[in-house]
C-alpha cells in the first residue's frame, strides 16, 4: 500500500459532517484520529505499543511473512495527546474550523 495523502482541514470537517467517525489523520502514515470517546469529540494522537508491534513483526517474520509499514501503522491506538476536545460535533466543527490545520494531517 502506498503512503497516504493528507486529509485537510476540509477532509476533516466533510467526515465530521457525515458522521463518518473515526477518521484517521497524517501523511504519509496515520498519526491521529477524529473520534468520540469518553463522551467527548476528540482530535488524539495514535500511540504504537512498540511491544506489540516487535511481536507481530515478529509473529509475521516466522510465518515467512513480510512486516510493512502499514501494518505497523494499523497498530494504532487513540491514547496519545488529545490536540482538540469538544463536547459536541458541531464545537468540534467550530474549533477545527478556526484552527491552524497541520500541513501532514
């Protein structure tokens, strides 16, 4: 699989507006996530267990199998910094929207 685009700031907002949640954020490999968690909106890094992710690297390498980035990626978990927190979708939307959107996300 290819390195991924980023969403934009309009990407980010289109998938709020159509409830298209979680939606992952960062290029060339995901780095954050729109979600609802703990009854907030929440922009949240992903966090990699690095443990986990040496011992599927290490399952894939015994069945022969290649470890790529993506899979490593996938491991992904929203538990990182929280960037922007809202207590509903549309301050979300409004925050997003006066925010200076990272160029990777």
């Amino acid at each position: 699989m290819a390195p991924i685009p980023p969403v934009g700031k309009r990407g980010a907002l289109e998938s709020l507006r159509r409830d298209q949640l979680p939606a992952t954020l960062g290029s060339p490999h995901p780095i954050a996530m729109i979600l609802e968690q703990d009854g907030q909106f929440r922009i949240r890094d992903l966090v990699i267990d690095e443990s986990e992710a040496k011992l599927e690297s290490d399952r894939a390498a015994a069945k022969g199998k290649n470890w790529t980035p993506e899979q490593h990626y996938d491991l992904g978990k929203p538990t990182g910094v929280i960037h922007v927190e809202a207590k509903t979708r549309e301050a979300l939307i409004a925050s997003i929207t006066a925010m200076d959107w990272p160029p990777n996300w």
